[in-house]
C-alpha cells in the first residue's frame, strides 16, 4: 500500500536562536530584543518557518517561550490566528521544566511547581490545536563528588513525575513524550530502555532524537524498533558522530554539543535506515525537524526538507502501515 497523503514538515524554534540570525553577538542580547519588542522578535521567527516551506513548529524553551508568544498576540487566540495567517500550526510543544528547574526537580516544592506549570502548558498546547507535548529530562553530572548515580531508585522517583505529568496531559487531551537527550538521564540506550520500562504507557510515551542519540553513542533506529509502540514522534536531526564520553556536563555544555550537530542529510545518520524503520509505525503526525541554532535557518532548513522530499519519501510512504497525516 502506498500512502497518499502529502508529508507535513515542522520544526523546533532552537533553530532560530543563534545571535548572527538576529544580527547580535550573543544570547544576552538575542534574549534582550525578544523583551524589548515581542511582537517584532515572534513575526520574524514565524516568517522565516514560513519562507522554508515548513508548516508546523515546535515552541520551546526561551526566548521562543509559549508565555512570550501569548504577549506578542495578546493572547493564545491571537497567536493561533497569527499561524493561520502564514498557513503554520502548533505542531507540539516542548515542556523545559524539569531540564532547567533549579536545583533537585524532585524536591516536593520543585515537583509541585513542575506540576502547576504543566497543567498550564498542556491547555496551551491543546487551546492551539496540537495533540502532542514533549519533556526534555534532567541533565546528568560528571565528576560530582558524592557522585550521581541515575540508578533504579533515582529513576523510580523520576518516572513518578512523569507518569504525573503525563495524567496531566492526558486529561487535556495531549500525549506526553519523553525527550532523548544527550548528556541527560534519557542519553544512552541504556537509559531510554530504563525510563520507558519504568513509566506507564497509558500515559507517557517517547520523542527520540536521532542528533542526540548519535552523539550520546547508541543508534536511533533501534531505539525506535524496541520502543515502536511508545513513539509519539520525533526529532529529525543529523550528527556528526558519538560525542567524546569524558566531557565535563557543565553551563557551557549545550554550546558545546551544538558543534556535532548537522541538519538532516549533512552528517553520519543512516536516513534510509530510519525512514524504513518510522515507515512500520501507525501513524506519525509530523517530520519534526531541529537544528541546534543556526545562523542561517532559513538555508539549513530547506535544505533539510528538500533532501527528505528528494531522497527518502519512498521509504517512508511506500510500506504498509506509514501514515503521516
């Protein structure tokens, strides 16, 4: 069977947050032009999805916030009728929470606090149409003395907040997944396969990310056929290969990893391989690109999806089972 149904392309708004694309220097001042003029900061960013050909986004982490999209349009209406307008949707969301909470995002005050914002985000992602809401998870450490183990009690307690989280969602009618990110507790193979068996699958599924997969050492496509059924969607991103294991976790380590990662086509993924192996699942709602903040978005992402349309539509659509709707 061969699917009909023309491919729908979204991408993550991290891809637009390098300083040389908003002609400053760096993030300090990047964060400082969203402040002073939303509005202005959130047209630019939706004209450039739109000039690549993209029709969905994934809103995130600031400044491309959620609460700063509801200023800039005076409210979530107002930010839904602005994607319209440029012929864009909410794809999914990107829940921050628990990555970037300050200190122990387990703490009961921390955990409470996660949980408030949570509710919010997911009617915010409902109220714009979307369906699914991905969680990025905390970071891991290197060299911390005592040492930080992501063990079975610790992982325990981390999959009680998600599994929370994830009733949360779906009681507003959004699927909840589990982000893969490098140098995190969900990096290796090792640790997904630990998270996915410790949360329920009612109400927590997966978001795996080929670009952090790749550099956390482990391979995308198997991470996809042992979890086939708890994949909600995923992150379309190249790399240029397993990061060096020795690297100190620190402030500094997101502007580090950013050099590994390639747009999709431009690094060491096996696209083929992946596409063959996402074509077996029921139903993927979006070909979710990201590209770690580059300063010419508008290129990189087109040539993402041009290698895609060009290069890997047979694979995708010409198996039993692919549906991307």
């Amino acid at each position: 069977m061969t699917m009909t149904a023309e491919p729908r392309f979204a991408i993550d708004l991290v891809t637009y947050y390098h300083p040389a694309f908003w002609g400053v220097d760096d993030r300090e001042q990047m964060m400082e032009i969203a402040t002073r003029d939303p509005r202005g900061f959130w047209d630019r960013m939706l004209d450039a999805i739109s000039a690549s050909g993209i029709t969905g986004l994934e809103i995130t982490f600031p400044p491309g916030h959620w609460r700063l999209a509801v200023e800039a349009y005076g409210g979530v209406a107002g930010f839904r009728d602005e994607l319209s307008r440029r012929g864009l949707q909410l794809a999914t969301g990107f829940f921050s929470d628990v990555t970037f909470a300050e200190g122990d995002p387990l703490a009961p005050e921390s955990m409470e606090t996660i949980l408030r914002e949570c509710e919010e985000f997911a009617d915010f992602v409902r109220d714009c149409g979307a369906e699914i809401m991905v969680a990025g998870v905390p970071q891991r450490t290197r060299w911390a003395r005592p040492p930080f183990f992501v063990d079975h009690a610790y992982a325990v307690r981390l999959a009680d907040l998600f599994n929370r989280m994830g009733a949360i969602a779906r009681d507003r009618g959004v699927r909840l997944a589990l982000h893969t990110g490098v140098n995190s507790v969900m990096a290796s193979a090792r640790d997904i396969d630990l998270m996915m068996l410790l949360t329920d699958a009612e109400y927590v599924g997966l978001c795996p990310d080929t670009g952090h997969i790749v550099l956390a050492g482990a391979d995308p496509v198997a991470v996809v056929e042992r979890h086939a059924d708890r994949i909600a969607i995923a992150h379309w991103k190249d790399a240029t290969g397993p990061m060096p294991r020795d690297m100190e976790i620190d402030q500094n380590i997101y502007a580090v990893q950013r050099e590994y990662f390639r747009r999709v086509g431009a690094g060491s993924i096996d696209w083929f391989a992946w596409s063959r192996a996402l074509a077996k699942l029921p139903r993927q709602p979006w070909i979710l690109l990201e590209i770690d903040a580059v300063p010419d978005p508008i290129e990189q992402v087109t040539a993402a999806r041009e290698f895609i349309e060009r290069t890997l539509l047979d694979e995708l659509y010409g198996r039993p089972g692919a549906a991307w709707q």
